[in-house]
C-alpha cells in the first residue's frame, strides 16, 4: 500500500474539533459519546487535571510573591491589559511576542495558551438568555434577526446545568429564565441588608446572588468548592467547570477521543468537487511541521476571533475572501461586553459581623432598563456585579500609622464597603471587524490579524445610566461616601468577545444557519462566540454550551442521515 495513502487513513476521524475551551470540550464530549472517533486539536500546551502548578501553593511559594516580572509584562502586554493575569497562572496565558496582531483600533484580546483555554480562566457566570434577547435585532430593526428563539434552546440549557453544576437561587425572572440550581451560596449580611432596602425603594429591579459554576453539591466525580477564592489557578477539586475537569474526561472515557495539543490550525481544507470540507491543516509549534488531518465533520471553536481567522485563510477558487463568504459577513460584528462602570459607597452599623471564606461569587442586579417603559436616549440595557466586603489587612499600605499602632489595627478587619460594575450590551455593528494582515507575521509565518472594533454613541450614552443608577441606588439605602465611577472599557477586555461568523435566516446576510451550520459548507459547525448575532447584557458562555449540544446532536442526526 501506498505510504501516503496509510498516513492519510492514520490522520482520519469522523470528526475534528478545533480548540478545548468551553465550547470545544462541550463539543468533543457530545460527538464521542455519539460515537464518531474525534480528534480535539488544541494550539496550546497540555495542561492536565488536577495538577495545575500554583493551585495549592501559599503566597509564600509563589516565585515573586505572585507578582508578574518585568519581563512577563512584556511578553504579556496585551494579556496584562486584563485583570485576571498573575504570577500565579501567567502559564496559562499566550505570549503576546509570538502572536502579534495590529490593533487599528484598540482590541484587546486576551487569551489562554493551554488546554482548556479559557475554560481554566472564566468569571464562571452562568445565565440564561430570554426571548428578550432574542427578539432585540428584528424588535428593533438592527442587523439580522436571530434564527432560533427561546424555545428552541431550552431544553438545551436544562441538559448542560446537569453536567456543569450552576449554585442560584430561582427568582421568576421573565426575562432572566431560572436555570436548574445546586443550593446558592449565601449573601452577607450587608448584601442582605441592601436587598432589603431595594425591595421597598425599586421593587422592580430584582437583586439574586451570582448564578455561578461553582458547586455547591458534588457532582460526578467533581467536589464542592472550598471557597479559596483561587479559580483563576484551576481548581484541583474540579469544583468549576472547565473542560479539564468535565467535558475531557467524559470524552475520553468513551474512548473515542484523540487529543494533540501544540497542534495550530492553519486553514480548513475544501474540496470544490463535494462542496465539502475534507479536514484541516495544523502547524506543529513545537516542531513547525505542516500536517493534515481529515474528517467528516469539522467543529471550529478556535475563539471568535481565531475561528474567524481560520476562515478567512481558507481561501479557495470558490471561497476567494475565506471559507463560505458568501455573504461577505466573516470577520464582521463582532461585538464585546462594555464595563468600567459603576459605584461604591461606606456602610456603618455592621462592624459587629463577619463572613466566612472567600465566596468566589458575587452578587447579580438583572437588567431592568428598556423592559417595558423604553428610554429615548438608548436602546438594550445592562446588568450589574458586585457585593460587599470588609477591608482587609492590604489597607495598611496606605496607612498613616507605623509600628505598634499599625500592627494593632491591621489585628481586626476595617469597615464595611459595597460596590457594584455594571455589563452594558453592545450592538452588532457590520464595520466592527477583523481582517488579515499578510505584511506581519507570527513566530510561525503565519498572517496576523487586524482589528478594526469600537463601541459606539449607544454604548457610551448607557454609560452614563450604568453609573448614575447604581449610584442612586446606594444613596437611597442610607449608604454614605458614594462614589460612582465611569471609564469605559475596550472592546475585548470584557472577555466576551462574540459575533464574526453570525447566524441568520438568509445566506446572503449571514454565515451560519440556526443549528450552527455553514450556509455554503454543510459539515463545518461553529458554536463558539463566533456564531452570536447579538450579545445581550448577561454572561455568554452558558449559551455556547447549550448551543454547542444542539448543533452536535444535529450533526450526528445529519451525519447518520448521509446529508453531509
């Protein structure tokens, strides 16, 4: 037999998943347990669950007390743009020398290098969308209307918060859609005593504590969380989800999962006779190999700004500006959560109570703005995150007081504050996009990318609201010293970046159909961010899971079907 011919077979699966994060893992588990031999291509390093290097190290052990180097902020510029980047998980992120991109407009994309990706570095924030959601675009006559509703992924939030664990309290929330809750963790008591006061001076705005991934009760094989407060390390009780602890070792358990780490996707492979994919391209980055690998079925959930990466480098006579651009809409919209804004205040009377461990949580205001009553000035909403505290012993560095005196006071916890950031919808603008740059190149010779993404007058004049609002909210609750603060974040540093490759019920409007599903190439699926066409004011990974699910069931369905 011909050499090539058996490397080739050795190099074949019935499915290829591009990328280990959130929805990657979600779609390696669903596709193996289908029973399709699947290979899980993941650029960065292997990370295994539960040995993650600093997660039960003391302060102490860390190399430079946990303090980034000088010469970490430098391979890390962008990543040090985002607050979630340490001495004591750097590992986890990418090397910013090695993957430039041009920031026409400033676009901070912030990324994990390892296997699990983001899964390992999520808030872990889990919420529903509603109708409300998905009926914005066509409601408000922007961009292109969603093709599914509601009802149609329902059943797929109730299936995946059997498998990710999500603690919350159910609220009744129309357009906040209760999920299927482990026990909440608790609010302290000022955190009840401003709920209290809300529930008499805005009896509409509802106040929950955090819907979170963290469990409260175990769940198959995963412990409860020890309230360290050390997520951001990756957890060695597997008490979050993350692809690590969850979806990885449910696929490989089936045995039908082959995972290569190091392993960078180039391109999609496309052959014009079928109308199909055939597979895809890699570089090894360990040894700069080119490889190609071949399925029936190919999964991209590479990021929303990789994945549209890959695409527009997809190039072929049929797709000449990347793989099925049609609709010329790859690379556009994309979209990012607003923050930076918000309000504390100084709360008095509780010096008396405490609260125990480090709740990796906090607490939720929902969207209230443009439910019924709609303002002129703007259009969507925001939510709100936080909760309070009591000042720690890190307030001595500022203090007045020396020895003794000091000593003595840093001995018992300061006083009580509370504070909240708020998340503010942003509109899917066609002009906010990507495109490739061919003049720089990353460490591999590859073409880099190019972001062109702002948030508009929309954006800022909600702003405005976000700040004012919840400063008026801690005033009414007696409150004092509050302080309302607005400088408005960057597109990317919310870290929900989506949009790029959209849904839609037109082929000439968007890329992808209501199950995930290219228009042009019937056995590619996208269900990372890529596929949202709007992005709400809620955290979004809970719909990429859910999404993902769907779609791997209608792949598989397809697929036994031979329509793809």
């Amino acid at each position: 037999m011909n050499l090539n011919i058996i490397a080739k077979e050795q190099n074949t699966y019935d499915a290829i998943v591009v990328g280990s994060g959130i929805s990657g893992g979600w779609a390696a588990k669903e596709l193996c347990e289908s029973g399709l031999k699947v290979l899980l291509l993941e650029r960065g390093k292997t990370v295994e669950h539960p040995n993650y290097p600093t997660s039960t190290k003391d302060p102490w052990e860390l190399e430079n007390r946990g303090e980034l180097t000088a010469e970490d902020k430098e391979r890390c510029h962008i990543q040090t743009r985002h607050y979630s980047i340490g001495g004591d998980n750097k590992h986890f992120y990418i090397n910013d020398l090695e993957n430039p991109y041009t920031e026409i407009k400033r676009f901070d994309w912030i990324r994990a290098d390892v296997v699990g990706g983001r899964s390992l570095l999520w808030a872990r924030q889990c919420y529903r969308w509603s109708d409300l959601d998905f009926e914005a675009n066509k409601k408000d006559g922007i961009a292109v209307d969603w093709p599914i509703r509601y009802k149609d992924i329902a059943p797929w939030y109730d299936y995946v918060e059997k498998v990710v664990g999500i603690s919350g309290k159910a609220e009744g929330i129309p357009h906040l859609p209760d999920s299927n809750f482990l026990p909440p963790m608790e609010m302290n008591c000022v955190e009840q005593d401003f709920v209290s006061k809300m529930k008499v001076n805005y009896p509409d705005r509802k106040i929950t504590i955090g819907r979170t991934a963290n469990l409260t009760a175990p769940i198959k094989g995963r412990g409860v969380c020890q309230y360290r407060n050390l997520c951001h390390r990756g957890c060695p009780y597997g008490a979050y989800f993350s692809t690590n602890a969850s979806t990885l070792p449910a696929a490989f358990a089936t045995g039908n999962l082959t995972l290569r780490s190091n392993s960078l996707v180039n391109r999609v492979l496309y052959e014009e006779q079928s109308k199909k994919a055939t597979g895809v391209e890699i570089v090894d980055t360990e040894t700069n190999e080119v490889i190609e690998f071949y399925s029936k079925i190919v999964f991209l959930n590479a990021s929303t700004i990789a994945t549209a990466y890959i695409l527009l480098n997809s190039t072929s006579n049929r797709f000449p500006t990347g793989l099925g651009n049609g609709s010329d809409q790859l690379g556009r919209n994309i979209m990012d959560h607003h923050k930076g804004v918000g309000a504390n205040a100084q709360v008095d009377g509780f010096e008396d109570q405490y609260y125990f461990g480090r709740r990796p949580n906090g607490v939720y205001v929902p969207r209230f703005r443009n439910l019924t009553d709609k303002r002129k000035d703007y259009i969507r909403g925001f939510g709100y995150q936080g909760g309070a505290s009591r000042g720690g012993w890190g307030r001595g560095t500022n203090d007045s007081k020396i020895g003794a005196l000091l000593k003595e006071d840093l001995q018992g916890p300061a006083g009580w504050g509370i504070g909240f950031g708020a998340i503010g919808e942003c509109l899917p603008y066609e002009d906010n996009r990507i495109t490739l740059n061919t003049d720089l190149k990353d460490k591999w010779g590859r073409p880099t990318v190019n972001t062109e993404v702002e948030f508009r007058e929309n954006e800022k004049v909600m702003q405005k609201d976000m700040a004012e609002s919840m400063a008026e909210m801690l005033e009414s609750a007696g409150y004092k010293n509050v302080r309302s603060y607005a400088n408005m974040s960057f597109p990317g540093n919310a870290n929900h970046e989506m949009g790029s490759v959209r849904m839609g019920r037109d082929a000439k409007t968007s890329v992808l159909n209501g199950f995930n599903q290219m228009h042009e190439v019937k056995n590619v699926f996208i269900t990372d961010g890529s596929y949202m066409v709007s992005s709400s004011c809620v955290n979004p990974s809970l719909s990429y899971m859910a999404m993902t699910a769907r779609a791997c069931a209608y792949a598989v369905a397809e697929l036994k079907k031979q329509n793809i």
